[in-house]
C-alpha cells in the first residue's frame, strides 16, 4: 500500500433512502455543492490521514463496537445548516433522537480513545450532510425531504477518495448481540 488514507467510521444509507434524497436534492432550484447521493452516509467518527499499517488495530476496534450492538431504526429530521440558515456553508439533514445510536457513537469513540487514536473530538450530532458550499448561502427558504425511517445494520471503516467518493474499507454487521 501506498501513502495515508483519509479514513472515518459511519453508517451507510440504505440504497432506496440514498435515492429519495437525491431526487429531493435535484427537485431544488438554484442549490449548488451538493454531496453525491451515492455517498451519503452517517459519520460516527472522522480519523482524518493514516498509515496503512494502523488499519488492522482500527479494524479490531470496529470489530469489537460492532459486536455489542444490534441493527436499529433511524428516522429523518429537519434540515440545518452548519454555521446557520442564513448564511450555511454546510446543509445537512437531521435525525430524531435515537438511544441506540448514542450508544454506538459513544462506544465507538471510547474505544477509539482507549486505543489511543486520534479522532474529530467534536461533540456527535447526527446529520447527513446533503451540500457543502464555497461561499455562504441562505438555505432557510427550503422545505425539508419528507421523513423517512430506516435501520442502521452496520458499521463501516470508510476511506476518503477524490471528488466526495468513498470506499469501504470493512464492513461489520450490527446484528451479532
């Protein structure tokens, strides 16, 4: 292997879910940066550049949150912006409150701590981010995608590519409890 993957844990988006948001994305006029539907995912934990060789003690670290939880149901929220409506250079779709998926993002970011790896210490707050922008944009005019529920059935190590793509590194189930 070659030089640092630009690695993060997630949840993905199922395929028929990933899909009604991008037919709401292209139903909206005028929006730019929009991130490509077939990427759209749920990030428990950004690692930001790794060495190839440290993939296997992050592997085990997914492995073993993965074991202790079961798949779970996730439900669509209302749209924010990230530093706000008026002036968003991040739009993101939320979620409802979910135990289960606090449970996971913090068992995940424990072990990862506990293993002493890095990661984006930011508070988790669930969001799919659905556009990132260049410059500030108002997004407070836009209705929302209609909500939508779905299960969260695995924990995915994903890497980062060029031009908003990402890779599946491994994959664990969330079914094994």
């Amino acid at each position: 292997m070659g030089g640092a993957l630009r690695l993060f844990f997630a949840l993905p988006l199922p395929a028929d879910l990933r899909g009604a948001l991008g037919r709401w994305q292209r139903a909206q006029p005028g929006i730019g940066g929009w991130s490509r539907p077939e990427g759209l995912h749920l990030t428990q934990a950004f690692l930001g550049a790794r060495a190839p060789e440290g993939l296997a003690q992050l592997e085990a670290i997914g492995e073993a949150v993965a074991a202790g939880h079961r798949a779970f149901v996730l439900r669509t929220a209302a749209l924010g912006a990230f530093p706000d409506p008026g002036r968003a250079r991040v739009l993101w779709l939320g979620l409802a409150p979910s135990p289960d998926l606090e449970r996971l993002s913090a068992n995940l970011r424990e072990a990862l701590a506990t293993a002493g790896e890095a990661f984006d210490p930011k508070p988790f707050r669930p969001h799919l981010t659905l556009a990132r922008f260049r410059r500030a944009s108002p997004v407070d005019m836009l209705l929302p995608p209609a909500p939508a529920g779905f299960t969260a059935a695995a924990l995915v190590l994903f890497e980062s590519q060029p031009q908003g793509c990402y890779s599946p590194v491994r994959t664990w189930d969330l079914d094994r409890t």
